[in-house]
C-alpha cells in the first residue's frame, strides 16, 4: 500500500513519542510511512522529503520534534499538504520549548500544532484520520464506531465509588 500518512521525526530518539501515531493509523488500516529528517543535521533531506511529499501520493504529515523544533515550520514551508506538528518532550525545558517553536508560526504558513508528546502524536494520527474520513464514508463508519467504543469505556467506569 502506498503510504498517505508521513510521519517524520527530527531523531531516532523521537520515535518512542511518534510511535502511538503509527499505531493508530495501523488500527484504521491508514498507510503510513516513517522516517527520521532532521530540519539541523539533515537539512538537504528535509529540503527533498518535503518538496516530494505530494508527489510521492502522500496526503498529510505529521512531524514531531524537539527543542528548537524547526521541523514541522520548514516542512509547511515546502509543501502545500498539511502539516500537523508535534512537539516532544525535551530534557531540558520539559518541551515547553518544542511547543512554543512549533505553535507559533509567523501568519501566511500553517502548522497544525497538538499537545506535547505522545497524547499529541496520538491525536495527530486521529485529526489525520477526520481528515482523511470527510472523502471515504467507510473510513467515516469506522471512526463514529470508535468513538462509540471510547464513550461506552468511559460510562462503564464512570462510578468510582460511594461511601
Ligand atoms: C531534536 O533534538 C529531535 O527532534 C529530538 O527531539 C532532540 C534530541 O535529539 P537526539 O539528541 O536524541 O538525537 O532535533
């Protein structure tokens, strides 16, 4: 299956926070790929992964980095396919600073920024999947049926206790 999804990471070390991304796109049989690009040590790779996204038929990116993560900015700079950022947690400043690099793009290129880490990734595959499920009614069904199933979750343990 040729991938839709591009997740990319500005290092290997990423991957434990992207990784909730991919498992979710697996679970709504989404194609996906995943690669390491990294905006500062590899900056002719992000220059070609970027310019042959949409060539390559993928329809959306999600792009997680840390620190000064220029990643997801630069990328948005290049493509005309959305660009869904994910700030991950940094040692430093915890990923306040990822958050605030990715959030705050100057007006005229969008980056869809999500929380900090893998809560973020996760709900970026999830955006990902609305997205994707506004042209594919069958995608559409088994969204609708998943968030059924998270709801019914929630009610069946909704009593935490009474004394
Ligand atoms: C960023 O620097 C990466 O996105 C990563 O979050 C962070 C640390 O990278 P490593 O030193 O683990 O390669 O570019």
């Amino acid at each position: 299956m040729t991938a839709k999804i591009a997740i990319v990471m500005g290092s290997k070390s990423d991957w434990e926070t992207m990784a909730p991304a991919s498992e979710l796109l697996t679970e709504f049989n989404v194609a996906w790929r995943a690669e390491v690009v990294s905006a500062h040590r590899t900056p002719e790779r992000l220059f070609n992964f970027a310019r042959n996204a949409k060539a390559e038929g993928i329809s959306l990116i999600i792009a997680g980095a840390g620190g000064a993560a220029h990643l997801p900015g630069m990328i948005a700079s290049m493509t005309p396919l959305p660009v869904l950022g994910v700030p991950v947690q940094s040692k430093a400043l915890s990923g306040l600073d990822s958050l605030l690099s990715i959030v705050q793009m100057p007006k005229g290129v969008a980056v869809g920024t999500l929380a900090i880490g893998a809560a973020g990734a996760f709900n970026a595959a999830l955006l990902a999947i609305q997205m994707l499920a506004i042209n594919d009614p069958a995608l559409a069904e088994k969204l609708d049926a998943w968030r059924a199933q998270q709801t019914q979750t929630v009610l069946d343990n909704a009593h935490i206790g009474q004394h």
